[in-house]
C-alpha cells in the first residue's frame, strides 16, 4: 500500500536513504533534513506489518522546478 508517510516513518525513510547512499547510488539526507520535509514524502508499506518497503519525495523549488527523491 503507498500511503503520505508520517513522523514514525522517519527513521525507516533515513536507513533506506542511507544504504542507497552508501552503494553511492543518492545523496544522504540528515535525519533533521527528514523530519522538516516528512510532508514530501510517501512510502511504500508492507502490510500487516506496516513495514517501509520503499519512498519518494517531491520538492517543489519554485514555479517550474521540482526534485522528486
């Protein structure tokens, strides 16, 4: 199920971005950073455990430029 992810996803959004930063394959993104733009976000979840399978995110930059993570 893909659902807007919420505050206790957070530390589950930060492990999955750094394993992919770590192969190199992303940038790292501080927890901090996470928790100012939880409302970016959506996740992927397994159910019935709820547990964060995958993630994305769109920042809008301005009128016609956005980074989707």
């Amino acid at each position: 199920m893909i659902r807007k992810a919420a505050m206790k996803d957070i530390k589950s959004i930060h492990w999955l971005l750094t394993e992919y930063a770590k192969k190199g394959e992303l940038l790292s993104r501080p927890l901090s950073h996470l928790y100012d733009h939880v409302r970016e976000f959506y996740v992927y979840v397994e159910e019935p455990e709820d547990e964060v399978i995958g993630c994305c995110a769109l920042q809008i930059c301005w009128e016609n430029l956005a980074e989707i993570r």
